[in-house]
C-alpha cells in the first residue's frame, strides 16, 4: 500500500478542521491497514479483528480502542520516567496482528 499517511493528515487537518484525537485514530487505522495487508491479513479480518466493534449493540470497545487507551497511559507513564522506546510500541502492534492472523487462519481451517 502507497499511503502517504502524513501528506493525508496534513490535508484533513488543514482542509476539514479535524482535530488531533480524530487524526491520531487515522494515523493508527492506516498504519494497521498497512501492516495487516503485510501480514496476509484482508481488509475484513483487519477491521473485524482490531478496527470494527463487534458485540451487537456497539458498547464493548474495538481492539483499536482499547490499544489506544492503554498505548495512551503507558506513553505518559513511559515518558514521566523516561522509559519510552519506539521499537517497543511496533512489537506491540506486530504481537496483536500476529494474533489475529492465527484466529483468522483458524476460523477458516475450521469453515472451509
């Protein structure tokens, strides 16, 4: 995938007003289609699996979500004691693909 995801940011910021919090779950929904589609995975797998809340009435967080909360607490924790490291936060998202890969990989050996 060719996304210039920075230039796009730029653009919505500049051209629709969006705010940094909204910018920042683009920035991560790209980099994760990017990485899923690295990884095998297809546009649906990517989104059921990490982007899309998936429980009936809406309530329960996506893993996106919930990735951001805590990436979020653990960054101001990470950086008030200096303890931040860029490598770390990529294995982190590497781990949750991998993961939804193999259950993907799963549900279809079992569902041909």
């Amino acid at each position: 995938l060719n996304l210039d995801i920075d230039e796009d940011v730029r653009l919505l910021k500049e051209r629709l007003g969006m705010g940094d919090d909204v910018l920042d779950y683009y920035r991560v929904s790209c980099m994760i289609l990017k990485s899923g589609v690295k990884a095998g995975l297809t546009l649906y797998e990517i989104a059921s699996g990490i982007l899309c809340r998936t429980d009936p009435s809406g309530e329960i967080p996506s893993k996106l979500e919930t990735l951001t909360s805590v990436a979020g607490e653990l960054a101001t924790s990470a950086v008030h004691n200096g303890r931040f490291h860029h490598a770390t936060a990529s294995l982190a998202l590497e781990e949750q693909l991998s993961t939804t890969k193999k259950a993907v990989d799963r549900r279809s050996s079992v569902f041909p």
